[in-house]
C-alpha cells in the first residue's frame, strides 16, 4: 500500500495540484494570463519534466514565498518532500530512498529521514511548521506555565510527547513535534475539551524539557509559588531592571514577564547584538543578530507577543496604549552582574508591533587597539601616525562595521596625562576617564561650529568629531584640521579613498590635507572561525580565483572554517573581528593629491607605494591566518571594490610580508 507522501509526492498529483495554483495565480492577479499561457505552452514542450509552478518561477513571474502563500490559503497543501527539496536540505535521490523505504514500514517520511541522519529534528519540525503553518517552538523550561502540566496526567505527556505552554483565556497553545499525530491529538482534545491551539517543536527538545519539570513540579501555593520566581528568576541571570516598576504577581501577564526575562538572558549570553521581536500573522517571531548574522530562535504564540510587546514598552516608559506611532525608548538591566543599556525600537506593522532591542554594555565596548584586528605591519604604522602631532585620522565603512570601537580603541590608546582629549559627539556612546567628551546638543546659536570654535579655546592636542554626516560637520573637521591640531572621525564611505575623496568634496582642500597628514581606514566586521572546532579545509576554487593571487594556487595556503561544535551552538563561528584598509600619505600619495587624480588612479599610485593595505589583500589575509573561511572573507567585499580590483593582481611575496610581524620587505 502506497504512503500518502508517496501518493503526494506522484508526478500527475503535483501537475494537477500545480495547474490549479496557477488558475489562482490569475485570479488573485498576481500573473497575467498571457504569462499563465506562455508558462502552460513551456510546460507541454517535449521533455519538459517541470511542473507549472516551477516554470512560472523560473520565468519570474511569481516568488517560491507567493506560491506556498497560495497553496495555504486555499488548503493546497505542499507535500512535506516537496519543501525538503527546495530547502536544499535533502536530495531527488534521498527523498526517492526515504519514500521507498516508506511504503515497507509506513513510518512517516520526516521520522525516516532523520534515523537515516539526512535531516535534524530541528530542520524537520521547522519543514512541518512550513508545511502546516503553526509556529515552530524552540522549547524551553522558562516557556512552560506550570499550573498547565496539572491539565494532563504525567504518563499521558510523556507517552505522547506532549508539553502544554500557554493559555489565552480557555485556549492552551500545546507543543508537539507532530500535529498529524492522531493519538497524540485525541489525547489533547479530551484534557483540554478541545479547546487548544497546536505548535510544532522538535521532538529530543521537547522531551527534554518535560523530563526537567516533570521532576521539578513544585505545589502551587502561594507560597510555593513566590518561591519558584525566584528561584527562575536566578536561573535566567536576570537581577533587576533598573528604575522598572514591579512585575505582575500572576497570571498571563506574569508568564510573559518570565519569557522576557528569558528571552534576554538567552540573547546575551548568545553575544547577540540585537533583538528582534517581529509581529506576524497569529505569532511572533524572535531572532538574534549574533556575530552580524540575523538567527531564528523561535516563533510564539500572537498573543504571548502582546503580553511581551507591552511589557518592554512599560520597562522603557513608553504609552503602552499607543498602538501607532513609531517611539524609541531605553532601559538597563542587570544580567550575570553585568549591566547592559537596552535600546528600544517600536515599529507599528499591520500585523502588530515590530520591536528591536540593541545590548550596550561598557565591559565589551571599549577595545585596545592590537585587539581590533589589523594585520601586525599595517597597526605598526598606524600607532607611528598617532604618535604624530597632527594630521586627520577618517574611519570608514558602512553602519554597524565597528567604526566607533575603532575611534574609541585610539582614543584610548592615546589617552594619557600629557594629552588633551575633547569629542564633540552624538551621542557619547562610551565615557573614557581622562577625555573631555561633549554631546551633540545643538540649541539656538550653539551648534556644531560654534562648539568647535569653544574646543579649540580649550588648549586640546586632538580634537574628535564624531561623525561627518552633513555640511556643518565637515566644515567643523576642516576648521579643526586647519588649526593645525590632530583631528579624529568617522564618515560613510565604501573604501579609504572614498573618505578622502568625500572629505575633500565637503571642502578641505587637496593642498591643506597633502599638508597635513592623512591616516584613512575603512573596515568591515568579519565572521570568526570558532577556535574549538576550526579545522583545516579546501576553498572553493572559484572564490579563490576572485581574489587573483599572482604566482600561487589555492594548495600554497592553509585556510581554516569552524565545524560546528556546542561552543559556537553548531554554527562554526564564535565573535567578529575587523578587517582594515589602511591609506597613509606619503610623498607619491601627496603628489597625486596635489594633482587631484581620481580614486583610481589614487589608488595605482598608493599599490606601488607599499604604504597602502587594499580590503582585499586584508581579507585574503584574515581567511590565510586562518581567522575565517575564504568565503566569508571575500563575502565582505563590496560589488565596488570586486569591481575595483578586477583587472589588478594580488602578489604573493606582498601578502606573504603583510603577514609577517615586522612587515618584511615592504
């Protein structure tokens, strides 16, 4: 007897299932019916073994997402084997393997994919989340309401794997890592009176979790109960939040309270930067940006994401009522004796409110300058440009690239007693004992050159302007630079001659800045390779060929990438690193600026000079000393700078001397 995947799975099945979303297409307006005809016409050719659906993608009529938006609207449900393939999570073969298999043992596809090790628990409950449309639920022991477990008897939840973890009103949302389970779901029905709401979660987890309450239920009294808050609030490692009024003592509000805490605690300790909470249609959605890169975490139930949307609003004083309006707000909380300044963002959509959260912390935020990340050459040279007494020192790179920490790290090391320090900022991101740090706050008559004229009454030997994001700031940098003192910024730019061409643009004279010395650094944030699993590994040949790298192969070079272990949560990467191009003038450089030479032929000039480190000779040296994957490191580059050094080759004795300590020959 053949399974109903295999049935699904059936060629006439799907053509038939396909021609009928492409009549929805049409009615929905989402293609025309010349593109439905042309696609049809395609589909009847000889030998042609696509399905409509598949056509009417690769002609570019209609996205994958559009697709599976109509088949679950209409109830045209997308065979499980199908959603694996697309995911490029199995293979034809594989699936062709695990279906045979199925008609012999008539074990549900999922299952036999994951005993035969092609796919994880995890990658399977996500598939059925996308197949059956329920939320895809990460468990976890701070998720579950207690007094729920009391609904079903202990064997029944064990049996089935069963975990109940919300109620709204008389609704219990229950977790399970199979909604097609039909023993499972009869059981269900009759301890809730068949009044529930389904998730989907992977089934080890799951068991997990109901083994660690199912010994750890405690009784219900109050008492008791007071106690069992504390006692999660010590396992969250969330002390206080600072100046916030208290929580709620029970209830639905009380148990979002607790995911919060959570969901907090979990980010830091993952190193996330940012939090993202993201209303979609009946759920929310939680991800982390860990090392740059956005992460899911897991989906919750649309009305656990109000209770907690409410609840971050309260902790950062704002209108809890105000539905509407986009509103920033902050607070600070105490996790693991570590004080971290949340930055809230609310965004209204019309699914319901968008909420990020930023982590700032001072204990992470302020670096030395050897721990930024420059090859050992190129942090000699800048630390000799510091020493010097003047001069323009520009970071530049795009948003989130580690422009501040780099002006912080440098500030920092040349913050000592015989050096006058004052910043004009907006806002001091990090306060550093021993500079003067001013804020950014301009009232009538009191802007930014206004302030600068002050800073420079004030006897200081470097002057830094936050950020060069306007006239009025450009002209403050110029006037700064002409007084003849050290100036600090940072600007927009895609590479180190980009800053300077910008800054030149804004009014500081090729003359003035030939003159006075220029330290330009652009830089990116790169992926690390974790330490505990990195292993030695061959590149792709043609990301190797991209990089040019004149008299050596591929095999000349050791490259490394993590594998994937519990220190970096299986994702093979563990924090970030900074890779720098670094622009110092010299008398060839001068000369092409006094000459007003464009970016490129700048840039020949500033190749020959050795006194320039390109972002592509850095990050084919980052993933050369094996900090990352030669992917990762040619990802980093922009489409301007691939197109920038397209026709210029790297040479090997200069990568190989950047990479000695001392510079070697260069």
């Amino acid at each position: 007897m053949r399974s109903d995947e295999e049935e699904a799975m059936d060629k006439p099945s799907l053509q038939q299932q396909s021609q009928a979303i492409g009549r929805i297409l049409l009615q929905e307006g989402l293609i025309t019916e010349n593109q439905l005809h042309y696609a049809i016409e395609v589909a009847n050719q000889p030998g042609q073994k696509k399905r409509l659906t598949e056509i009417l993608v690769d002609l570019g009529y209609v996205t994958k997402r559009q697709l599976r938006e109509v088949a679950r609207r209409h109830k045209l449900r997308v065979p499980l084997g199908q959603i694996l393939l697309e995911s490029g999570l199995i293979t034809e073969q594989q699936l062709q393997e695990a279906l045979a298999e199925q008609t012999l043992s008539a074990k549900p596809l999922g299952e036999i994919l994951v005993a035969k090790g092609v796919i994880t628990e995890e990658q399977l409950a996500q598939a059925l989340s996308e197949q059956l449309d329920f939320p895809y639920i990460v468990p976890n022991r701070r998720l579950v309401d207690r007094v729920l477990l009391k609904l079903f008897p202990d064997a029944v939840l064990r049996e089935h794997t069963i975990l109940p973890l919300f109620m709204d009103g008389d609704t219990v949302t229950v977790l399970i890592p199979n909604p097609e389970d039909q023993a499972a779901i009869a059981k269900i029905e009759q301890y809730t009176k068949g009044n529930f709401d389904l998730a989907i979660g992977p089934r080890s987890a799951i068991r997990q979790v109901l083994k660690e309450v199912l010994l750890d239920q405690y009784q219900y009294s109050t008492r008791a109960e007071t106690q069992t808050r504390v006692e999660e609030a010590g396992r969250s490692g969330v002390r206080r939040y600072v100046g916030a009024p208290p929580p709620p003592e029970a209830g639905p509000e009380r148990q979002a309270v607790s995911i919060l805490d959570y969901l907090l605690s979990s980010a830091i300790r993952c190193r996330a930067s940012d939090i993202h909470i993201e209303s979609l249609k009946g759920k929310i959605r939680v991800r982390y940006r860990i090392d740059g890169k956005l992460t899911f975490q897991t989906d919750l139930p649309g009305h656990v994401g109000e209770r907690i949307v409410r609840r971050i609003k309260v902790l950062a004083g704002l209108d809890v009522s105000d539905t509407t309006s986009v509103v920033d707000g902050h607070f600070f909380l105490n996790v693991d004796n570590t004080d971290f300044d949340l930055r809230v963002s609310v965004l209204p959509t019309v699914f319901g409110c968008s909420v990020t959260i930023r982590a700032l912390t001072r204990e992470i935020g302020l670096k030395d300058l050897g721990d930024l990340g420059m090859v050992a050459p190129a942090l000699m040279r800048f630390r000799r440009f510091l020493d010097s007494p003047a001069g323009l020192v520009l970071f530049s790179g795009p948003t989130g690239s580690g422009k501040t920490t780099s002006l912080y790290a440098a500030l920092n090391y040349l913050n000592r007693s015989d050096m006058k320090i004052v910043t004009l900022e907006e806002p001091v991101e990090f306060s550093i004992e021993g500079i003067s740090q001013c804020e950014l706050r301009t009232t009538a008559g009191k802007g930014m050159l206004d302030k600068i004229r002050v800073m420079m009454r004030q006897d200081p030997d470097v002057i830094v302007v936050g950020e060069i994001k306007d006239d009025e700031s450009a002209e403050a940098v110029v006037q700064a630079v002409q007084s003849g003192h050290k100036v600090f910024s940072t600007i927009h730019a895609d590479d180190a001659f980009g800053a300077v061409l910008r800054i030149m643009d804004r009014g500081l004279r090729n003359y003035l800045l030939a003159s006075t010395g220029l330290a330009s650094v652009a830089q990116r944030l790169v992926r690390q390779n974790c330490p505990q699993c990195r292993a030695p590994y061959h590149p792709r040949p043609d990301i190797f060929a991209e990089f040019h790298v004149k008299g050596s192969t591929v095999d000349a070079w050791q490259f490394m990438r993590g594998m994937g272990c519990p220190a970096c949560n299986q994702l093979g990467f563990y924090g970030r690193t900074g890779v720098f191009e670094m622009l110092l003038l010299d008398p060839s450089i001068r000369d092409a600026l006094l000459n007003a030479l464009n970016a490129a032929e700048l840039r020949r000039v500033a190749l020959e000079t050795g006194n320039y480190l390109s972002m592509r000779e850095a990050a084919f040296i980052k993933a050369a000393q094996g900090h990352t994957p030669l992917e990762e490191a040619f990802g980093l580059l922009s489409y301007s700078e691939q197109q920038a050094f397209a026709h210029l080759d790297l040479d090997t004795n200069t990568i190989r001397a950047w990479m000695m300590p001392n510079g070697g020959d260069l």
